[in-house]
C-alpha cells in the first residue's frame, strides 16, 4: 500500500495473524532504521479497521526532526504471547537478588546489630564505598553512599589524637578526626565498628558517623590523617581507634558520658590490629597476643593471638585465630579457656572477621578465598548443634570469564553467541516459514533481544546500568538463555517460545 500526501500525520493499517505486542520501524531506501513508532506496543493501542489494525506516523524521526521527501517502508514484528521471560538467577552475588541491592562487590567491615540485622561497609563496581543494614528477611533496610563521597562532606571537625588515655580532648560530638596538617596515612582498607546507636566509618578520604536506624550521616570529615588506623570499636560513650601511634578515645555527645572523659588508663600494651569494646571492657589483639583491660591492661592467658575479636556473652569473647595456615573460630572465656572450636571444611573459605551476639549464642563471621567473599549468620540450636541462618556469597565475576568473552558456569555454550537464528512458525496470512536473526544489547534504560536493524522484540530486564550482555542456545530450538552483568553480580534469564515471533510488512509511504 502506498499513500502520497502532504507533510502530516497520516495513518495506515496493516494486518497481523494472532494476538501479542507489536513492534513497529520506519526504514528508509537504504534500509535504515529511521523512528521506532512502536515499541512492543499492546494491540489496544491501536485503532482497529475494516481489515487490521491502524495507526499513524508524522513523517518525523525519533529525534523529532522532519524527515525530507522519499518512499519510507513500514514493518516490523508481532511478538505472540508464548513468548515469555524469566528470571533464573543472579550468578556471582547472592546479595543481588535481595531487595535494595546497593552494587556490593566487595565486604571491607561487618557489625551484628542487636536484632541481628548485619551492617556492612563495602564498595561498588565502581569502588565507591556504601554503608548499608541488611536484614535476611527483608533485604537492605538502608543504603548509604552519598554520606561516603568526600565531595558532599562539609562538617569538618578536628581531634588531636593521644598514644595515651589519659584524659582524653575536649569533646566533639561523634566524630574522630585528625587535622588536616597532620601527616597523611598510608592507604589502609576502610574501616567499620558500631555501638547501639550508630556507626563509625574510617577511610583514607574521610571519617564519620551514621545512624543505624536510617543511615543518615551524623558527623563527617573530609580525611582522615595522621597515624594509620589499625581497628575501631564503640560503646555508648566513646569511640576506640588504635592506630600504628597508639590507642584514642573520643566521648560521643556534648559532655561525654559514664565518666569516659574523666577515666585514666595506662598505655595501651601494643598496636592492636583487632579492637571491641563495651561498657566495663576494652579487648584487643595481635596476631600474636590478646590483651583485656577492665581495670588495667591484662595479656589473655590463652594459646592465640587474633585477626578479629568480638565481646561476646558475658566474660566471654569470639576470635579468629591469626595462624594463617589453620584458620578457625573460637569463643573463649577471659580466664583462657577455650569454650568452643569451629575449624572450616577442606576447601572452605577461611574466617576473617568475626561479630558476636551479647546477649546469646550467635555470630556473624565474614570469610574470604581467592576470588570469593562468604557472610554467614549462625546461631546454637537448643540440641547444641551450631546451624547456619543465612549466608551470602560475593563472587568476582572476572575470574570466571564474563569480562572477558567466556561464559559463566553452567550456560552450556563453549563461548557466548553474537547472535542466533530463530525459526519462525508458519505465518496465517502468507503460509511462508521465515527465520529470524536476534542479538541482545543494553542502553540506559534496561536490556532486551533486538533485531538485526535494531528494532525491539523482548524487553528482558528495566535494570539500569547494565555494562555487558550475552545470549547462549537454550534447552530447546527457540529458547536463549540471557546474561547481563552490572560489574557487581550476573543475572540470567531464560527467554521461551521465540518461534512465536511473525514479520509484519505494512507497505510503503511517500513523503511529499
């Protein structure tokens, strides 16, 4: 059908075998895809005629701009409802299928909140640092980042830090803050303690609080200078940083609190590399001693030093053992006994960090091996039995190839596909069998299978930010299994019933 008429919209109609979306394209002479009129548009958008469906075009591009004279084709596809797509999984991150997913590609520090809720400080894809509550049955409660981004902060606060206790600064509110002047630290990975009501976060670029209950930030700096911080820890009434020049405290609020300004304490014994604290109890280690202070500071009796520490229920506290080759977790009483002993399977990752209920038998434990993260949330059964409430694996996707051409596990396929061949069903209107070219690709606004001139057939995924996509064969002749990767997990999907998918040609029509 060919039409002649002057510039403006005109309509024109055209025919479709079945049921299901339709997606239009204007080409011009050259076969160039010039408008999108409709994007898997559903039939009730159109007007329905005497013989099919009709719609119109205004001779213009999708930029909106004018198109000059010339003969333009109209076609396109009517996508059948058999056609359907579905999430199978998130590759690499478990935590990607957990709902307010903030990119977390990487766990710097872990904290056990009073109702087991996890608090965590990573970074992105992107390496941009994100504080975030997380809760097994809800997801992520909060996400903060911008409070991290040195370039918003505007509260700078400064605090002289002391290798000694004796007699802290004056206060300044929650913050822990060295000037500016001071020499600046090496670079150290970021670091994370917590005490009821908020979290201390330390990085090269910046130093401050949050709130555990929103995220919000209470008081933040800009850097963080001078000695280079080892471990943190809080409680109600002040913040512990150790660092390689010694051990500070900061009271937290206007005047301090439970007398923390007012205390005198020895110097501390080492450079501790692990820290916890509550009101009566200051516990920290190397990896060759434990040291307690209650009253003055006191070498733990036991057989260990620690990479991690935490104050358990108590006079007791959990540990993981700095011997490199032997890895365990252990709780252990002041006095040195060792309650229990958790060693992990062959093969396992080994335990880095340790966090630990106070007032029950339960703990949160962060472990590594190369190229994988694993957090695990467990508790004591009344049988004894220690049983695994949830865990979270972070993988990095690079290591198994998604970056770099391969696939990831399990998709069948030697390498991915650029694009694959779809036999069509038989079209009523024309009794012809045709096939079909489609590619997957991504913009700003989400991913899907497109045509080979570009026109949409399967919206897969609204994700924004996707930076790679894949098609591999699926199981049967017109089924693709789909990957998308953000550079934090891989997501696949698996497209069915594409066989279901019919040409349409709605003629030509001449612009003046």
């Amino acid at each position: 059908m060919a039409a002649a008429f002057a510039r403006a919209e005109v309509e024109f109609g055209f025919a479709v075998p079945d049921e299901g979306r339709i997606t239009l394209g204007v080409f011009d002479t050259s076969g160039r895809m010039v408008r999108i009129l409709h994007n898997l548009s559903a039939q009730e958008e159109f007007r329905t005629g005497l013989n099919g469906l009709i719609t119109s075009w205004d001779g213009k591009n999708d930029a909106g701009d004018p198109l000059p004279s010339g003969r333009y084709h109209i076609r396109g596809y009517l996508i059948g409802d058999r056609v359907s797509v579905a999430g199978e999984e998130f590759l690499f991150n478990d935590f990607a299928g957990d709902p307010g997913f903030p990119g977390l590609t990487r766990i710097h520090g872990i904290a056990l909140l009073e109702n087991a809720d996890a608090l965590l400080l990573g970074e992105t894809a992107g390496k941009n640092l994100v504080l975030a509550r997380f809760s097994d049955a809800s997801g992520f409660v909060w996400a903060q980042s911008q409070g991290l981004d040195p370039r918003q902060i505007r509260d700078l606060r400064q605090f002289v830090p002391s290798p000694k206790f004796n007699r802290p600064p004056p206060p300044l509110g929650s913050s822990i803050v060295v000037p500016a002047s001071s020499p600046q630290p090496q670079v150290f990975p970021p670091i994370l303690a917590s005490n009821a009501a908020a979290a201390l976060v330390i990085a090269p670029s910046l130093c401050g609080t949050f709130s555990l209950k929103s995220g919000e930030p209470i008081s933040v700096a800009k850097q963080f200078g001078g000695a280079t911080p080892l471990a943190a820890a809080g409680d109600p009434s002040s913040w512990f940083v150790s660092s390689s020049g010694g051990l500070t405290a900061t009271p937290i609020g206007g005047s301090g609190s439970a007398g923390a300004a007012e205390e005198v304490v020895s110097t501390p014994p080492a450079a501790f590399t692990a820290l916890d604290a509550d009101t009566k109890t200051l516990i920290g280690a190397t990896s060759d001693a434990v040291w307690l202070r209650r009253e003055t500071w006191e070498k733990w009796s036991g057989p260990s030093g620690a990479r991690s520490l935490s104050l358990g229920t108590p006079g007791t506290f959990w540990f993981v053992g700095a011997n490199e080759e032997s890895p365990f977790v252990a709780q252990a009483t002041f006095e040195g006994e060792i309650l229990r002993l958790m060693k992990p399977d062959p093969g396992d990752p080994a335990p880095e960090q340790i966090r630990s209920s106070r007032t029950g038998d339960a703990f949160l434990v962060l472990e590594a091996s190369p190229g994988l993260q694993r957090l695990r949330a467990m508790t004591r059964s009344a049988a004894g039995k220690w049983e695994i409430d949830w865990e979270r694996t972070i993988r990095e996707s690079t290591r198994f190839g998604f970056a770099d051409g391969q696939p990831a596990p399990d998709v069948g396929d030697a390498e991915p596909l650029h694009e694959l061949r779809i036999h069509m069903e038989e079209n009523p209107l024309n009794g012809r069998k045709d096939f079909l070219l489609v590619h997957a690709d991504s913009d700003k606004s989400g991913s899907g299978l497109f045509s080979p001139d570009g026109l949409p057939l399967v919206r897969v995924s609204d994700r924004p930010g996707i930076q790679r996509v894949d098609i591999h064969r699926g199981s049967t002749p017109d089924s693709i299994l789909f990957l998308q990767g953000n550079g934090a997990f891989v997501e696949r999907f698996s497209i069915q019933g594409l066989s279901d998918i019919l040409p349409i040609d709605a003629g030509d029509i001449d612009l003046p």
